[in-house]
C-alpha cells in the first residue's frame, strides 16, 4: 500500500518542491469580484451560503495557479467551520479541488481528544464511519463506510492528552496508509510556556513530546523507510529544529512560519529533510502583499508566489547542500 509519505516523496521529487501552500480562506482579504461573484452563484442564499461559494471560487482560482509549484495543500478547518454546513461543504469541495489538481490535502486540523472521542475524530478525517445500509435502518444492519467523510490525506493532531488521545490516529495511520502531523514545536513568537517548560530529565517538553512520539508511532514507516507520523516544526526557532532532527530523524516535520510570519528560507529548512514547508497568507493574498496588483489577477499573483516559494527554498537547500532529488 502506497502510504501518505510515500506519495509525498514521489511529489517531492517529481516537482522539486517542498512546498505546501496553506488554504486560509479570510473573505476580507477576498478580491470584491469574487465577493460578488459568490452570491451570485449561491444556491442557497440563506445563512452563509454566498460565504461558502465565494471560499470555493478563491480557492479554485488559487490552487489552479500554485499546483505547478506544490507539493501540498494545507486547508485550515477553523476558517471553513467557523461558517457552519456551509462551510464544511466549501471545505469539502475544496478538497476535491485540490486532489484534481493533483495535490495531496494536509488538514490542519489539530483534533485533540481521548477515547471514543478520538476515535470518532480519527474516522471521519482519516478512516472509516459507521454507515446505515441503505435497504433498511435496522440496528443490525449498521457497516463501515469504505471512506471517511473528511477524506484527506493528513491531518494536524495535538499530543496533550497522551498515548490516548494519539493511538486513535496512528491506527488509522496504520491501516489506511494515511498520515499526521503532531504538534511540537510552534512558529508563534513568543514561543509556548509549556513548550519550554524543563522537565525531571532535563529536557524541555517538546523534546520529551518528540520522544514520545517516537515510541507510540513505531510501525507506521511507509515503503520508503520514511514514517507517517511526523511533527510539527516552526521554522522561527531553526536552531530547534536541529535538535528536533537528532529525535526523529527518519520524520516528516511540517514547518510553519515561513514568509509572513517572519521565518527565511535558510532557517524554514535547518530541519533537513524529510520536510515540508508550509506558507499561507504570503501566497494566498499575494495580490495584496507581495505582489499587489490589480484584483481581478489576484490567482495570478498566488502562482508567482507559489514560484519565488518554492525557488527560495531550493536556494536554500542548494545553499545548505541538502537538496533531496
């Protein structure tokens, strides 16, 4: 079974890239058009539906200009949920965006729970859910749907409950070649309290968090060697993310914090590889930031973002001499 990471290495090499192109739909920063354009096009007009279709619009027109460039895409659930069904659906469709345009689709999610309510999360983004026949409601006749209803190929996972609250996850990492990504180490500044914090041993939570999850996820390598459960990295702290590497060095991290959030090139890729490089509102607002022009080219300027990403990068890692193709 070709698992998450091992179609990622093939993405990675095919494309030259270790880009991942966050989908952060903020309808303010929405090209007026387009705002337009949404509820024009609603089928329903009630609620949030205009929201909804204006999210899908935008991102279609984004990922259609930044896939030549990426490896993945990064949806983050909080922007489509925050609109109710309405944007759950955008968020759905714009998964099938995504895997048209031949991007593997990494939810940014960061579901954190333990037992049945874990086990609930881990179905419906990344296994199976249990189903109704569709002949008959009887009890007896409830069976597993052969796809989660959130069918992504990765999602964030957040490591505070424990063993717990992650195990959930690694089985289905485990049994449906699909991967995650644990939260570790943050791109915020200032960094996280609890992050820092010194433990018995000496090391600092997130050094113990990475040895943790070490252990847990034994078992989950894909046929490259690589394991499918990997770690979230900021690229704000690179001297970190070396020490991370000495943990877990056969981990995918996902880096967060490069471009707008102030994280370079040179410091997004200390990690080495296995990574990927997460940039979001420097590449989806391209037409308001990096490369203002008119709105109406505002997926336009999104590719050429996508391009000088993922070229930054390159340089980077030609720089460091670890390019990985």
């Amino acid at each position: 079974m070709k698992t998450f990471v091992d179609k990622l290495v093939n993405a990675i090499q095919e494309k030259k890239s270790i880009l991942c192109v966050g989908l952060d739909p903020q309808i303010r920063y929405f090209p007026e058009h387009i705002l337009e354009q949404g509820y024009a096009e609603a089928g329903d007009k009630s609620g949030f539906g205009p929201v909804a279709q204006a999210i899908v619009i935008f991102n279609e027109a984004v990922v259609k200009a930044v896939a030549p460039f990426a490896v993945v895409a990064k949806p983050q659930m909080a922007f489509y949920e925050a609109y109710g069904h309405w944007g759950v659906r955008a968020f759905e469709e714009t998964v099938e965006i995504c895997r048209a345009e031949g991007l593997l689709v990494l939810e940014d999610a960061k579901r954190c729970d333990g037992g049945d309510t874990a086990k609930a999360y881990a179905a419906g983004h990344l296994g199976e859910v249990d189903s109704i026949h569709l002949e008959t409601i009887h009890p007896t006749k409830i069976t597993k749907f052969p796809k989660p209803s959130l069918d992504v190929d990765a999602m964030t996972v957040v490591p505070w409950i424990g063993e717990a609250g992650l195990t959930p996850f690694i089985e289905a990492v485990k049994q449906h070649g699909k991967g995650i990504f644990v939260v570790d180490k943050t791109s915020f500044r200032p960094n996280s309290a609890v992050e820092q914090l010194v433990t018995e041993t000496g090391y600092k939570v997130w050094e113990e968090t990475a040895l943790l999850v070490k252990q847990w996820s034994e078992g989950c390598e894909g046929e490259n060697g690589i394991n499918n459960v990997g770690v979230v990295v900021g690229a704000t702290f690179p001297e970190e993310a070396v020490r991370m590497r000495e943990l877990l060095p056969n981990r995918f991290f996902l880096v967060p914090g490069y471009g707008a959030q102030g994280g370079g090139a040179d410091g997004a890729i200390r990690g080495e590889f296995p990574l990927i490089v997460n940039s979001s509102r420097s590449i989806d607002y391209a037409w308001l930031r990096e490369f203002k022009c008119d709105p109406k080219d505002f997926a336009e300027a999104s590719g050429k973002a996508a391009e000088f990403s993922k070229d930054d990068l390159n340089q980077a890692l030609k720089r460091a001499r670890k390019i990985p193709w």
